[in-house]
C-alpha cells in the first residue's frame, strides 16, 4: 500500500507519513578493513606521531583528540620519534627547529581534512610553504611520507 505525502502550506514542503529512517550506528570501520572493504578510523593516521604548536586550549585539546581518534600518537615536544608537526602559523620556535631537522610541517586542516574525508591525505598539500622552488618542496615532503608510512599494515 503506498503513503500519501502531506502536503504543508508551502506548496514544495513534503512530508511522508513513512517512519523517519533509522540512524545508522556510529560506524568506526570507515585504512581499509581487507574482508569487507571499510575504512577502520582508529587506524587512518597510524604512522603518525605529532606535536603541535601555536594553538591554545580548549581548540588545542580538540584537534589533539581528532587526531588521536584516527590513530595518531601524540607527543609534547618535537623529537626523534616525530613524525609530523601541526603548526598554527608559520615561524613559530618550534616551527623553525622541525623545518630545519628536515621534517614536516602542516596546517591543522591535515588533520581536519583527513578526519573529513576519512583517509589519510598527503602532507605536502597542507605544507607551509616556502614560496621557492615548491615542486621540490612536494617531492621531499611525499618522499618523506613513503618512507615514513613503508612499514605500515593495516
């Protein structure tokens, strides 16, 4: 038996007499669950180790925890392990000692995006960039992540 609509005072206002649609169940399967195909978002950042700079609470704690929730490791200070550092603004302390370890260095919508679009997007397109000679800027910054993500098995 089909359902009539109910038409409102606004001619182009419908509303079915139909059982509003179930919410789906908060999925954390969204890299790649082999058997059925998903993405698994505990695990869209493993690999990365972060620290950040120029941010302040509470915006700081959030984007700490976004990352964090995409399987991401957090550390206070940059060091060996670092892997990326998520920077407010260029020029920062901590900004001019992980650019000149020759590491990588984006903007908070990195993590944002990848959280967005669920996967892991590449850094060199969130880069602060330099404004000389950028297409060797992307290739190290891409070169940088092969290396850094070789390893990783999901």
């Amino acid at each position: 038996k089909e359902t009539e609509p109910i038409r409102r005072k606004h001619p182009t206002s419908v509303i079915s007499k139909e059982a509003p649609p179930t919410k789906k169940p908060k999925v954390e399967e969204r890299p790649e669950d082999t058997s059925t195909g998903s993405i698994i978002v505990s695990e869209i950042m493993k690999g990365v180790v972060f620290t950040l700079s120029g941010f302040k609470n509470p915006y700081r704690g959030d984007l700490r925890s976004k990352a964090i929730e995409m399987g991401a490791e957090y550390e206070s200070d940059w060091g060996p392990s670092c892997t990326h550092l998520v920077c407010a603004f260029a020029n920062t302390p901590k900004f001019n000692q992980v650019k000149a370890k020759k590491g990588l260095v984006v903007k908070k919508e990195w993590i944002l995006d990848s959280r967005k679009y669920q996967k892991k997007l590449s850094a060199s397109k969130y880069r602060f960039s330099s404004g000389k000679d950028s297409d060797s800027e992307i290739e190290f910054y891409n070169k940088k992540e092969k290396e850094i993500f070789r390893n990783i098995k999901y």
